[in-house]
C-alpha cells in the first residue's frame, strides 16, 4: 500500500501497513545465544483513523531514534494524540517520555496507574479507562477487552473493530526458533522474519520451543490451570472473532484459527512439563 | 513530608516514601485513607556501600539527596535491583548522576529489555545471576550479600539475604502491609500495633498475584518455607509495605502469605 507522500509499506520493511491505517513498527532486539543471531520481536502498532491517531506501547528507549522515524513516515505529518500502553513493564512503556515531550497534546490512554509513580510528568495528561470501554478514532474503534495471558495486573488487552484485529501484548508470542537459555525471558525468531505475517513465514510453530518460552516468559503458566486460563481466552476470541492477532512478541498471526490450537498445546505443555513433582496431568485436574 | 529514612539496625538504611492506596499502584488494593511504605535500602558495608533497589521516580526527590548525602567516602558502591521495573529501577540513573554506581547487580542483562546501555557505556561493572549456575550466588568481593532466584515471582525477580544483619530483600513478596499515614513508620516490630490480618494480606497479594486462585499454588509454598528453614532470617526488608523486624513479626508474617499461598490457591 502507498500513502498520500508516495511512501510504500512493503512486507518486508517497518512501518508495514496491516490493515488500512494500521501499522505494524518494529525494533527487534538482537543477540547472540549460541553462534547464531538471534531475534526478539519488539513490536508498537499505529492506528491512524481519520480524526485521531493511537500508538500501542513504547518500545525500550534505545529504540525511539528508529521508532520516531517509523512514526514520521506512517503518521505522514499528523501528530500523535494517544499512548496506549499495554502494561508498565520496560518493554511496552520506558519511552513514555520520549513521545510525551514529541508529541505535546499526546494523552496516555488504558489502565495508567503507576505511570504516576513511574513518570511523574504524565499526571494530568492520563486518561484511565476500564474494560468494555472503546475509543473512536474516525473510521477505527480501539475497544479495551482483558488481558488473558499476562504478566503485570494493569495490562490491557484492546480489539480494533473495523478490521478485526486484537492486540495481545505479551500473549500469542508466535514462535519459530530460539534459544534454550532460561534467563532469557522473552521468545525469539530469525533474522529476515522480522516483518512476516504467520503465513508468510516458511517454518512451523515450533511447540517445544514454544512450550519453553511461555514458561519463562510467563513464569506463573507453571502453576496456573491452563483449562481455566484457556477458557477465559475461548470466551474472548469467540466474543470478538478477531481476524488478526497481533502480539508484541511476536509475527502477525493471520490464520488465527489455525494458530489458536497450538497456542493452546503449548500452555498446556507449560503446565505439564512443569517438573513439579506429583503434579496430575491438567486434563484430570479438571474432571476431578 | 513522607516517611523518608530510617535506620534499621545500624548497617541498613530505609530510604523511600510513601503513596495513598487510592489505585494510583497497580500492585495494591484501594484502601480509602490507607498508605503504602515504598522503598529501598542502603547497606553500609566495610568495603562497599549497597543499594537494594532505587525507589520510585516520584521520590525522587527524597531518595537522591539521601543516598548522596550517605554515600560521600568514595567506596565502591554496588546497585543491585530486585527486579528490572520502574518500580525498582526508578532513581538508578538519577542516583548515578551524583553517586557513581561501580557495580550494577541484576537477575540478568542477558535479558536485553533490560536498558542499562548508559551504566555500561560509563563501565559500570554488570553482575548478572551465573546462566546455569546453583541456586544462590554471592554478590560483593568480598562478599557482602546472598542473591537467589525467586520462584514466588511475577517478572523475573531475585531475592538478597544479608546474612550479617539476618535481613531478606523480598522484592515483591511480603509487602502485603499498609500504613494509616504518610509519615507512619513503615517498620513492623514486635512492640508496634501489627494490624494486618489475613483479609488485609490476602487483598494485597491477590491484587498483584492475580492468577494464585486459579493456581497450584503448593510448590509456591514449599520454596518460601524453604528459603526461611534455610536461613536465619530476624527482617523482612520489601520493595513496598513495611519492613518486619523481628523473629516473632517474622514468623506471623511467613505464616500469613503461606496460609493466603495455601487457602486462595486450587486445591
Ligand atoms: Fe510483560
Ligand atoms: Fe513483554
Ligand atoms: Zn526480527
Ligand atoms: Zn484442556
């Protein structure tokens, strides 16, 4: 797709554009693990609707330099008007400042406790919502919907309802290759599939790996009932039906059904291979 | 203003402030007219000065000050954060700017969410826990401090045990107490009002371990129970709520969040 400044979103660069007026920018971050290069999606995503814009989440502030420049292009000379970040954790929030003193009229939007604590500048210039709350952007409606797989009690799930796309932050970190190094706390993919969507990509859901990462990345999947947590995320999906999840972790899914199942594999297998001992099996757990 | 400083056994300093549980913490209930001790502590070391943790940002002003003002002999001076949120590192570059850090202590950088480029680029030396290493490290040398993996944890999240004092940096366990106003002392001891009840601990902790009732929450249980068999633990020093100082407080406390562990998890 083309904007009006002759800018192309093309798959394989960020800003790319998912859906119209929806931008998916990205910063992985890049390490070594074993010989190999690996990478950790670190994902914002623009809403551009016809009367006001929306950011979801920050990136680290390493990044804002590349993050500005993404937001310059896909923004076209428009301004920011709303920061949603999903959860106040590093990753998702640490460049608050940045955009705040970019963007003079821009309001944090969401579930802001601690952004007072953290950020004292950004009192007055909060907006708290609650769940089942939406904003209208002219044309795109950001509706706020519970974070099912989380970690900080404050994160916010939100579901945009033209498109259908539902943004997940830390959950559905869609996985392909990685490292087994446990401190390392959030899930990993190659280099050249930054910018892929699920079907795009040529591997399969590595499980495994998967199953690996949800126990680091999400610490308490090993004492938590996956069928209760899975239930929650069922009610969820079948309430909004999104066509698009998009994770801050993670490439694009676009084949949500048929990622949906492996997603579930996977923080079954989180609780199961536990190593708890004299833990039954989440099945029998739950018809006992 | 804020309860600020205080010291609790000679060699540990409480530095901080407090905050209104009025849902401005996302960690804490609402409690109308009831406040929450948030904090971090200076450990005066022979051959080192320690920070467990920064504070919050919003104290900045009280925390900053303090740390320089105690820290003015040019001893190596060692950082380390429980855990790498705002919440733990909110004065760390602001301390940096007047006290230079030598030592920055986390549970890993190897994490690279974790955004220390400016302390590294400055050649703060970083110790990270050892990838594969036992289950406790020791951080200092010499020696100054035990560090170990918290299992009871959110985000990845390390606990420090100074032996010589008997006192436990638990992060964000154990911080399941609230005061009646700001200038409250946010230290339990045996002879203080102790108000805390199960209620009280169990709104506390559930309001940030949101998934224990949906939790087998036993082998939660067994790592606290052994974490205090294994040391002789006489304070209880969290990131927020009051310090508890002796065994006796000790004690209630341990079997406060082992009872809310046991009776609001899955059976
Ligand atoms: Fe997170
Ligand atoms: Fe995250
Ligand atoms: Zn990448
Ligand atoms: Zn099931």
């Amino acid at each position: 797709m083309a904007d009006g400044q002759g800018h192309k979103y093309e798959r394989n660069t960020f800003p790319r554009e998912i859906a119209p007026n929806i931008f998916w920018f990205g910063n992985c971050l890049k390490i070594s693990v074993t010989a190999e290069i690996m990478h950790i999606h670190l994902n914002q995503f623009l809403l551009k609707g016809e009367e006001k814009t929306l950011l979801i989440d920050t990136g680290m502030p390493r990044h804002w330099d590349s993050l500005k420049a993404q937001l310059n292009i896909a923004l076209g000379g428009r301004s920011l008007d709303y920061l949603f970040p999903t959860h106040p954790e590093v990753p998702h929030c640490a460049n608050i400042p940045n955009i705040l003193d970019e963007y003079p009229s821009c309001s944090l939007i969401g579930d802001v406790r601690d952004y007072g604590l953290y950020y004292p500048e950004t009192r007055g210039r909060a907006l708290n919502v609650s769940i089942g709350d939406a904003v209208d952007l002219g044309g795109l409606k950001l509706r706020f919907v519970p974070a099912i797989l989380k970690d900080l009690p404050s994160s916010l799930w939100a579901f945009e309802e033209t498109h259908r796309i539902m943004f997940v932050a830390d959950g559905f970190a869609f996985l392909h290759a990685g490292s087994q190094n446990p401190m390392l706390d959030e899930p990993l993919h190659r280099p050249g599939e930054c910018t892929l969507t699920s079907t795009e990509l040529g591997s399969g859901v590595n499980v495994e790996l998967g199953n690996f990462i949800i126990r680091a990345a999400l610490h308490w999947s090993r004492f938590v009932d996956p069928d209760r947590l899975l239930k929650e995320m069922d009610e969820l999906i079948d309430e909004h039906k999104p066509s698009i999840i998009a994770s801050a972790h993670g490439n694009i899914i676009v084949d949500v059904d048929h990622v949906l199942p492996m997603i579930r594999d996977m923080h079954h297998k989180a609780y199961a291979d536990a190593g708890i001992p004299g833990r039954k099996p989440a099945a029998s757990r739950q018809s006992a | 203003m804020n309860a600020r400083q205080h010291n609790l056994n000679g060699t540990i300093m409480r530095l901080g402030g407090s905050i209104a549980l009025d849902g401005q913490a996302s960690w804490a209930p609402i409690k109308p007219n009831l406040f929450q001790p948030v904090s971090c502590y200076l450990l005066k070391k022979p051959k080192a000065h320690v920070l467990i943790d920064t504070g919050v940002a919003c104290h900045q002003s009280n925390i900053v000050p303090a740390v320089t003002r105690e820290i003015k002999d040019g001893n190596y001076v060692i950082a380390c954060l429980t855990r790498s949120e705002p919440e733990c590192a909110g004065n760390l570059l602001a301390i940096h700017e007047n006290v230079p850090i030598n030592e920055l202590v986390t549970a890993t950088v190897a994490n690279p969410f974790d955004d220390y480029s400016s302390l590294v680029a400055q050649s703060v030396k970083l110790t990270t826990f050892p990838f594969g290493a036992p289950a406790s490290f020791t951080v200092g040398d010499p020696p100054v401090l035990e560090m170990f993996l918290a299992q009871f944890r959110m985000l990845l999240t390390v606990w420090f045990f100074d032996a010589e004092t008997g006192t436990l940096f638990s992060s964000d366990v154990f911080s399941h107490t609230d005061v009646l106003s700001p200038e409250a002392p946010p230290i339990i001891t045996s002879s203080t009002l102790d108000k805390t009840t199960y209620e009280s601990a169990r709104e506390h902790i559930l309001a940030k371990f949101w998934w224990i009732p949906k939790a087998d929450t036993a082998p939660l249980g067994d790592w606290v129970r052994k974490v205090f068999s294994a040391r002789r633990i006489e304070t209880i020093a969290p990131t927020h709520g009051c310090v508890l100082m002796g065994r006796d407080v000790v004690d209630r406390h341990l079997n406060l969040v082992l009872d809310v562990l046991e009776k609001e998890g899955l059976r």
